[in-house]
C-alpha cells in the first residue's frame, strides 16, 4: 500500500505517469466522473485550512466517490485526547483513503505506519505539503512545458512556509535547476534545505531584496507571511509587508515569467498584477483538483479504460 | 591502584570519556542483562588522564554497540573469549537510533504522541549527521 508523505515518495517517473493521468483528466473530465464510485474518502483535518480540504473534497466527488471527515482538532477526538494512531485505525474502518492535515511535524507519517488504508499528507506543521507540490509541479508543467532548465525565485517566509521545502524537494530531480531564495534574515529557508542542495551540488542563492534578481527567474514562488507562525504579533506585524509584488515590480521580470502563490494571499501579490498574463495563482488551484484526481485514483489502484 | 580480574568472555570498553561510563551502561542497557559489568571510574590513562572502562562478561553476540559509535567513536570496543582480547572492534555508525536521543523540536508528533518511540535516521554519513523519521530535525549528541 502506498501513502504520500513527502514529494520524494513517488520517482520522477510515477510522477510523470500521475500528470500524465492529471493532463487526461483535464482533457476528458466525463471519463473519470464515476471512476470512485462507491469510494469514501476521509478528511482529517486537524488545522484549520479552506482551501485544501475543498480541493481534496472537491477532485473526490469529481471521481464519483464521497466524502466523510473533520475540519478541526475540536471537532475531533483528539480534543478528548486521542492519538493519531488511534484516530487513524478507526478511520480506516470507514473510508478508503485518506487526506490528513496536523500542526504537528510527522504526524501523517505516524498515521501511515497504522493506517489499513494509503493516507495522504496534507500538510503537517511547517514541515511537508506534498500535494501542493504536485500541484505547483504540475502547474509548471502545463504552463512552461518542461520541469527542466529552470531559475525559481522563492519569496517571502521560507522559514516556516512548507510548501516552499517540499516544492524545492522536488525539483532538485529536475536537471539544470537553480533557486534563487529571496527573504528576510528571520525567515530564511532551513538549513537541512542548504545542506542538501550543497550536497547535491545545486546552485542557489539567497537574498534580501526582489527587484534585484526579478529579470534572471523563470518562476517567481510568493508566499504569504502566515500569522500562525510566529510566537508573537509584534514580530508578524513587522514582517508581513516586507516582500509586496505589485506592477513595478513586475515590470523588471521576462515576459513569460510564472508568479505563482500557494493561495490564500493577503496582500503580498498586489491585486493589479491579476489580470497581467504571467499570474498563474488561480490557474494553479484549477490544477489543484486534478492532480488530487489523478492522486486518489493512482494510491486506490484504479485505471480508467 | 584497583584491580579488576580478567573476564572469559565479552567485551572491554576501554577509552570511554571520564565519567560517562554510566551514561554508555544505560545506552546499552546493560541493567537489563544478567551477566557481570564491571564499570571502572577514573582509571588512569596515559593517552586521557582519566578514562571510564567497562567490562561486560556476556555472549558476544549479545550486544548491539553499534550505539557507541553515535556516542562516542572513540571508545576501544575489545572483544573477549577465552580470557584472551581476540579483536578489535570497528564501530559503525547505526542507520537508525531509537530512543538513544529525544527530538527536540516543539512542533514534531514526538512531542505529543503517546508511547511514540524517538527515532532518529542516519542522513549524512561523513558529517554524522542524524534527522528525525518524523520531522526531519537535526538530532543533537547533549543527551
């Protein structure tokens, strides 16, 4: 049985099988709308999150199948104490497969290692978001053609922000690929990250300011500065604002340059870069549900002829 | 000057830091066994001034020390039979710890997860560098 804990956990092959399945989903939406007939899918949530969990539940009932869980750890058992290896032997008398998102580091894998049925991470802590991965990955993808040959500016709260470690996990497979992380000194993106990238001999850089490096990326990674992070709110309040993208500086970026944004944004993307071509944010959450799609019908064993 | 006899069999841990002896015995939870330890505190020594030794009357097949070369690679790992030293023991670097160290990171499962052993795996060979299995922190030798 397989789960999905980190974006390493499928091969640049599975993973090119699962867009491929993604890009015929896109292209013949019909063909798939009863594949998990039958099918229940579990959402354990444990953090609050909007976006996530309607895009797994969304792709889910996209399949056919169905939908049971929780949106929050209050909602839960857990609020009575319960492990999550406990919640998740439970849950795997009720559904087939299941999404979980937990503010603790590790703890979908936990659940993995009791779980009857594949378990997805959705996001645990600061750690890992895998399926956001599969959906920036495919994103890139479809938009730029290739995953290769690539300059990817990483902006705003590398520190904390998961999607960041698990996006950059991923696309050291990628040959020819540089980062370039743009950030400020208190939100710098972890050294287990740098002590891989040196290992692997990836070229990366990190600075302060965005202007400077905008004409050199073919990707530019926003992320928002997300209150839940910081221990105190003078520390958030200070550093929110810090890396704003707006025309201006958008203006000094190539013309097929992507911005990209793991949603939801607050004002670290200026509203008036929307309707500008290279705003591929929304784009991406469309992306989203396929490749949930093509990732519940791929970990549950199920081929569409 | 106190002397401590020979032992038939098992092992002699010599060159263990001064006054971690105890530390090592709990690692190797050499209280669990029913054999003789024998753990010598402050002995002289020539390359430390002072050095811990412990000597373990056990089968030799007994006892997993691929622990001690996380601890400390320093340690001399003789192996005894016969009453006689007949090797000397490479110490290799375990590709997994459990509950050797804790995972120091608030935010890990480890911190709240009921009877959830701490495992630590071997990221990085030549920098004896170890991850947690669940949150990916570095794991630190200050026990």
């Amino acid at each position: 049985m397989k789960h999905l804990m980190s974006p390493l956990d499928f091969s640049v092959e599975e993973l090119e099988n699962l867009f491929k399945l993604a890009d015929d989903i896109e292209k013949n939406p019909a063909k798939y709308a009863s594949a998990c007939n039958g099918k229940i899918l579990a959402t354990c949530f444990y953090e609050p999150s909007t976006r996530t969990r309607l895009s797994f539940e969304s792709a889910m009932l996209r399949l056919g199948g169905q939908v049971l869980g929780f949106s929050d750890a209050s909602n839960s058992s857990a609020a009575k104490g319960e492990s999550v290896s406990d919640t998740i032997r439970t849950v795997s008398c009720y559904a087939d497969i299941c999404a979980m998102r937990h503010p603790k580091e590790g703890a979908p894998m936990v659940a993995a290692e009791k779980s009857g049925i594949p378990v997805i991470n959705a996001g645990d802590g600061g750690h890992q978001h895998p399926t956001q991965t599969l959906t920036d990955l495919l994103t890139i993808r479809s938009l730029k053609g290739h995953l290769d040959n690539l300059t990817i500016g990483l902006c705003g709260d590398l520190k904390f922000g998961r999607t960041v470690h698990s996006l950059i996990n991923a696309l050291v497979r990628y040959p020819n690929v540089r980062f370039v992380f743009i950030s400020p000194e208190e939100l710098k993106v972890p050294d287990y990250i740098t002590d891989m990238l040196k290992e692997k001999n990836i070229p990366y850089e990190e600075v302060i300011r965005l202007e400077n490096v905008m004409p050199t990326l073919d990707i530019l990674y926003m992320t928002r500065v997300q209150r839940e992070r910081f221990f105190n709110e003078e520390d958030y309040v200070r550093l929110k604002d810090f890396y704003i993208l707006n025309t201006e500086k958008l203006a000094l970026a190539s013309s097929d340059m992507l911005v990209l944004h793991p949603l939801p944004r607050v004002n670290e993307i200026s509203v008036e870069v929307d309707s500008d071509p290279r705003a591929a944010y929304f784009k991406q959450a469309q992306y989203g549900v396929y490749v949930r799609m093509a990732l519940i019908l791929t970990l549950l064993n199920i081929t569409v002829a | 000057m106190l002397n401590v006899g020979k032992i038939e069999e098992g092992f002699v841990l010599d060159h263990i830091k001064a006054g971690e002896s105890m530390d090592i015995y709990e690692h190797l939870q050499l209280g669990k066994l029913d054999c003789t330890v024998a753990i010598i505190k402050n002995a002289r020594s020539n390359k430390m001034g002072k050095k811990d030794i412990l000597k373990v009357e056990c089968d030799i097949n007994q006892l997993d020390l691929d622990v001690l070369a996380f601890l400390d690679h320093n340690i001399t790992v003789n192996v005894i039979k016969d009453g006689e030293i007949v090797h000397k023991k490479a110490l290799v670097l375990p590709k997994m710890i459990k509950n050797v160290i804790r995972c120091k990171n608030p935010r890990c499962i480890t911190s709240i997860e009921q009877e959830l052993p701490h495992i630590f795996l071997l990221a990085d060979e030549e920098k004896e560098v170890y991850r947690c299995k669940y949150c990916e922190e570095k794991g630190s030798k200050n026990l």
